[in-house]
C-alpha cells in the first residue's frame, strides 16, 4: 500500500474527529441550564439522564458498526449531534427540551463510540501501521484538544454576549465533520469474513467480555478514569461561577485544560509499557482534587486544569490498550460494549454527586472525586500488571 491514501486517511481522520467536538456550546452549557433556571440536582439529574441515553444506544450502534458501514455510522453521528445544540437552542427553560438535546447528543455520540477507534485500528492494520496506534491516537487527542481549546475561548466570549450564539455557532463544525468522514475510504475489517451478522457480533462481543480477563480488568480501569473526570468536567463551570470567575473567561481556562492536555496526551506513547503511571498519575490527580475542593479559589483553577492534563496521557494508553486486547472481529461492539459498561456503572455518580452537594456544599464534589481517586489509585497498584496488558500474549496463548 503506498504511502498516500495513508496519510489521506489520516488528515480525513484527523480533521473529522476534532471537528465533531469542536463545540463552541462546551464552554457554558451547564452554566446556561443554570442560567435557565434549573438547580445543581436538576442539572445532575439531566447528567444521569444523559448516561441511561448512552446505555441503551451504545451496544445496539456498535453491532450495527461491526454489520453495516463505519465510514456512513460517522457521517451521520454529527448531523444528529447537531440536533442537539438546535433542540437546546428553542429549550428557554424547558426541563425536557433539555432531555430532547441529550437524547440526540448520546445517539450522535454512541454512532462515533467503538466505530472510530476499530476504524482507526483497522485502517492501522490494512496498512501495516499497528505499531503507531499509540502514537496516532494521542495525535488524535492532541488535534481534538486543539480544537476544543479554539471552541471553549471563543464559546466563552460567545457567550458573554448571548447565550444562544454557542448553540448556533456548534452546529458548523459538525456539518464540517460529516463531510470530511464523508471523504474517508474504508477499508476491509481485521479478520472479518464479511458472514458475521448484526446479533453475531453482539454475541460474540458479550462472549469476549466474559472471557477475556485482560479486557475486564483494563475495563474497570477505564470505568475509574471516566467515572471521576468524565463527570467532573460537567460540573467545572459551576465550579468557575463558585469561585467568582467572568463567564467571558469560562473558555479561557477551558482552553488551557485543552492546550495541557492536548500537549500531555500527544507525549503518551513515550510511556508505553510503564507500570507506575496507572496509578501514580491517577494518585496524583486525586490529592490535587482534594485541594480543590478543600480551598475553592481562582487559584486552585491551576491545580484543576492539571489535574486534567495529568490523566490525559493514561486515557490515551488505556484506550490502547483494550484495542491491542481483543481478539474477536467484533472489533466496534467490543468497544462499545465497554462504553456501555461505562455507562451503566457510571450512570448513578452525577446524582450522588448532585446530592452530595445538595447535603453538605458544591466544593465536596471535588473532595468526594478526589478521594474516590485516591482508592482507586490503590486499586490500579495492585493490579497493575493487568491494567498495564501483560497477560495478553499469555492468554492468547491458553
């Protein structure tokens, strides 16, 4: 294979999947439902609503991943993540409106969760290039973050002037997406025979889950990353709001996380096969949330966005990991069903967290998470031979 339908795909890949987050909305949305009139345990309540979205579309897309087309599964994720942001924009308040825009943001984003990765993979795999996995995948990050740094300064300004300007402007990136996907050529699946139909690869995905020790133990792992900073970051900007930072400069700091992490994530492949970082950066993370929440400040913003760039490198590993680990063709359901089990798991921490801070104060949000972390880091140290993948050869080999 030569080297330029290569690095089409590439560029394609590239453009499309920092253009699907590119979304000027990310800057103050759970701001604006603030703003709108709904309290912090309404907001969490809409954040679990969001996870049950997630659950019940995420196994069913993968399957359809694995049995129709990748390549049409990622044009039409933005265009209904789309929905989202022009739902919200008519919302003025409206509980459920609000739940609508949720609803077509997970069917969006469960359409790109598991498709992207195996089409990534796969792509690797037909042109020999398996061994840059790590490295294309923290590139990925790193463009992705870039974008979501440019959308978050300007959301914010955006914002400072109308509301509704982030929803419209959020709509343009995810047109521009569709079309770049639009311009990637699929390649044949890793090992398929084109004879596995749509029930067969939720089958044998569930099969693998079940026995594949390996893929549990890095599952959980990811569960414990995404359970705290994928939640998290939902309730950053009421965090920015508590510590009395201008709206204006919501997107500012929004574009420092993205810049640090971007940076941390694109050095990730220099860490491969290091045992300590998945659980001392996850520790660290977790004594720097600690103080976030223990001495609420704008100062303590600093410790925040490094809280952010310090896991970033691990989510990159991690994710590359479970690709590296599964040994069905059902390389998409696979993924999807640890999303799915992200999600199920996961679904019930917004709503402690919202009655957390409804019991004692916003800011034990923050010491909760972090001393959920902190147990969690304890937990990756004693199992870090598993969560670091050296078992894979050997069970691949029984």
């Amino acid at each position: 294979m030569g080297q330029t339908p290569y690095k089409s795909f590439l560029r394609n890949y590239y453009l499309a999947g920092s253009l699907y987050d590119c979304i000027f909305a990310y800057a103050m949305y759970t701001v604006l439902f603030q703003l709108r009139g709904l309290s912090v345990l309404q907001i969490s309540m809409l954040l679990a609503i969001w996870s049950v979205f997630a659950i019940a579309f995420e196994i069913p897309t993968g399957g359809l991943a694995d049995s129709w087309s990748r390549r049409r599964m990622l044009i039409i994720a933005p265009l209904v993540k789309a929905l989202c942001f022009l739902t919200w924009l008519f919302a003025d308040g409206h509980f459920y409106m609000y739940v609508l825009g949720f609803g077509f943001w997970s069917l969006g984003s469960s359409f790109v969760s598991g498709t992207s990765e195996a089409l990534l993979y796969d792509t690797l795999v037909h042109f020999g290039k398996s061994e840059e996995y790590e490295r294309v995948l923290g590139r990925m990050h790193f463009y992705y973050n870039i974008a979501l740094g440019v959308a978050c300064i300007s959301g914010g300004f955006m914002a400072a002037l109308n509301l509704n300007l982030p929803l419209i402007a959020s709509i343009i990136p995810l047109i521009l997406s569709s079309i770049f996907f639009s311009r990637i050529r699929e390649v044949p699946k890793a090992g398929s025979t084109d004879e596995t139909h749509y029930l067969q690869h939720i089958k044998a995905a569930m099969g693998e889950m079940r026995t594949n020790r390996t893929l549990l133990y890095i599952g959980i792992y990811l569960w414990g990353i995404y359970t705290v900073f994928g939640t998290l970051e939902e309730y950053d900007q009421l965090y920015y709001k508590l510590v009395g930072l201008p709206i204006a400069a919501f997107g500012v700091v929004g574009f420092i996380v993205s810049m640090l992490v971007a940076w941390s994530s694109s050095h990730a492949y220099r860490l491969r096969g290091s045992r300590w970082v998945f659980f001392a950066f996850p520790a660290a993370g977790g004594c720097l949330l600690l103080l976030v929440g223990r001495f609420h400040s704008m100062p303590m913003l600093a410790l925040l966005c490094l809280s952010y760039a310090l896991i970033a490198p691990v989510r990159v590993l991690i994710e590359s990991r479970i690709q590296r680990s599964i040994r069905s063709m059902s390389r998409a359901t696979v993924t999807s069903t640890i999303s799915f089990m992200l999600d199920l798991f996961g679904f019930g921490f917004p709503m402690v967290l919202g009655v957390i801070s409804r019991i004692w104060d916003f800011q034990a949000i923050y010491l909760s998470s972090g001393l959920f972390l902190l147990i969690f880091a304890l937990w990756a140290f004693v199992v870090r031979a598993r969560v670091n993948g050296e078992t894979v050869s050997k069970e691949r080999g029984s």
